[in-house]
C-alpha cells in the first residue's frame, strides 16, 4: 500500500512566532515522523505530497526544507502540486 503524508504543518511541524505574527516552521514533527516509520515497518511504501509553487525557486520559496526533510525520512518520493495564482478581471 501507498501511504501519503502532507508536508507543510503535519510532517513540517511548524508554531505560532509572536514576533513574526504567524506560524514558523520548526523542523520535522517527532509524532509524523513516528507514524513514517510505523507505516514502513508494516510494509508500506511513504510517499510526500504538498501544494506548493514547483520544484524551482518561486515566491521567495525553494522548497529546500521539503527535500532536506524528506532526504532525513528516506523518502524518494516527493509529489509537488503546484499552486497556480491567476488573476481574473471582470
């Protein structure tokens, strides 16, 4: 069985920064990462899915948490949604 795990605010664990006024990313959640190493000792294949810009650099964005933390998992499949943002006049 293929098992899917979101990125962003499930295996990223992220808090709420004062200063920042929004949630930060902290590093990798121990409780997805729990769950990872369950679901592969069943047998399971872990995949990562999010919804983000690409795999390139957009937005100030380069998804370089999402590959370091999915190297540290062992995980090789990564499935990048991108977000398209239109702009519609009426």
């Amino acid at each position: 069985m293929i098992v899917s795990f979101d990125f962003d605010s499930t295996i990223l664990k992220k808090e709420w920064d004062e200063e920042e006024g929004q949630d930060v990313p902290k590093g990798l959640d121990p409780i997805a990462a729990g769950l990872i190493q369950k679901e592969r000792a069943n047998g399971n294949t872990v995949i990562i899915v999010t919804s983000r810009y690409g795999p390139e650099p957009a937005f100030g964005y380069d998804n370089e948490d999402l590959f370091e933390i999915a190297k540290e998992l062992e995980i090789e499949d990564v499935h990048i949604m991108m977000m398209i943002l239109m702009s519609i006049k009426q």
